[in-house]
C-alpha cells in the first residue's frame, strides 16, 4: 500500500492571478481540493514543507490533508505544476476521497533485473509504459508496479496482462499493450556498390585560375603543311 503522509493547509480567500502571484511570493502554494462528495475550497501550503515531502518520490501521494479550522480529509494529489524553468512546485490539485471510494490514477512502473538480450546479445531494453493507470480503494494504491525483466531474450516483450497486479488493483487499459520490449542491437551497414555496378570515377575538372589572374591562353592552332 502506498504510504500516507500528513500535510497541513489554510483556506484561501482570494483566487486568480495576482492572488496566486501574492501567495508564491509569501512563500506558499496555491491549491484547490474537490470531489465528489465536497465543493471545490481554495488552499494555500507551505511551499518548503510541501517541497520536502515531494522530493524525489511520486506525486501522486495519498494525504490526511489537515485543513486549518477544518477537518482531517483524505486525498490524492492529483496534479501538481512546475514552474516551467526553475521546476518549483505553483499550484495542486487534491482530490477529496473516502476510504471505501473507488479512484482512479496512475502508479509508476519500475522494472528490476538485467535481461539476458541485453547482457550477452547487446540488446536495448524500452519501456513503453512508465505509469499504469489503475483503479482501486484508497488501501489498496500501491506505492509502485515492479516487474522483472531479467528474463527477457530480444524479440521479447511483456505485456499488461501478463503482469500480477496487487491485490484489489485493476489496470485501465488495454491487456495487450506493451509495457516492456526488448529489442535487437542496431546495426548500420556500411554502404558498399550492388553487384555488377562499377564505382563511379572521378571526374577530374580544370583548376580554377586565382581571383584577379587571367586565364590561360588557348594553344594556337598548327597550320596546314605546304603541299
């Protein structure tokens, strides 16, 4: 199961884009939360708090989100936005959730081992799916998908159906999609002339007198011997 981790936030009074410039400069982040069974509230947190707990994990984290004057909400971040060059976190989207309530999101595909293509054929391994999309109870979200991959030969690939899901998870697309192939090395073939096709000559051509240098005169023409 995914971890849950508890972070706090306060209403938001004012919306928009002077109100969401005011906040990131005051060290805060703008954010919204939803949901079926809520309104959409305005929320700002506190930008560094909310850094550290995102740092070098997914981001889509199950959250007791703690709102001031409020109650504990259970949630999933849903999105989350960059700042487009220096990568900080500017807005959030938080999805309001119960624990028997059936979500929907994508968990992140991690494959382990060395496969045998690539270790003594020199093969590439691709992945074709990074994130799967699941459907599950709040309890059941795993952290990630892990698959081994050490046994796969060039040619081979796994699919979606062929990987054990965790207990209560169901994928949401397509069982024959491809999540793992392993491909042959490629090799390019040096170009050489087709049978019976002779190379083609080099065809020598008059040097080019220097710029300023006049060209060189035409030999004259012999004249005809006296008969």
């Amino acid at each position: 199961m995914a971890k849950t981790v508890t972070l706090k936030a306060e209403p938001r009074a004012k919306a928009g884009t002077t109100a969401s410039k005011a906040i990131r400069k005051a060290g805060k982040v703008p954010a919204i939360i939803y949901g079926r069974h809520q309104s959409p509230q305005s929320l700002q947190l506190d930008a560094h708090t909310l850094s550290l707990t995102l740092h070098g994990g997914t981001e889509h984290l199950l959250v007791n989100l703690e709102i001031e004057g409020g109650t504990k909400t259970l949630a999933l971040i849903q999105d989350v936005q960059h700042h487009p060059v220096k990568r900080h976190i500017v807005h959030l989207d938080f999805h309001a959730l119960k624990e028997d309530e059936v979500m929907h999101t994508s968990v992140p595909v991690i494959g382990f081992g060395e496969p045998i293509g690539v270790k003594t054929g020199g093969g590439l391994l691709e992945q074709i799916i990074r994130a799967l999309e699941v459907e599950c109870l709040p309890k059941d979200l795993p952290d990630s998908i892990t698959i081994d991959v050490s046994g796969m030969n060039q040619g081979d690939s796994i699919h979606v159906n062929q990987v054990a899901l965790p207990a209560g998870v169901k994928a949401l697309v397509n069982g024959d999609a491809v999540i793992f192939h392993c491909a042959a090395p490629t090799v390019e073939a040096a170009a050489t002339p087709a049978e019976g096709e002779a190379a083609s000559p080099e065809v020598l051509k008059e040097k080019k007198p220097a710029d300023g240098a006049a060209p060189a005169a035409a030999a004259p023409a012999k004249k005809d011997a006296k008969k």
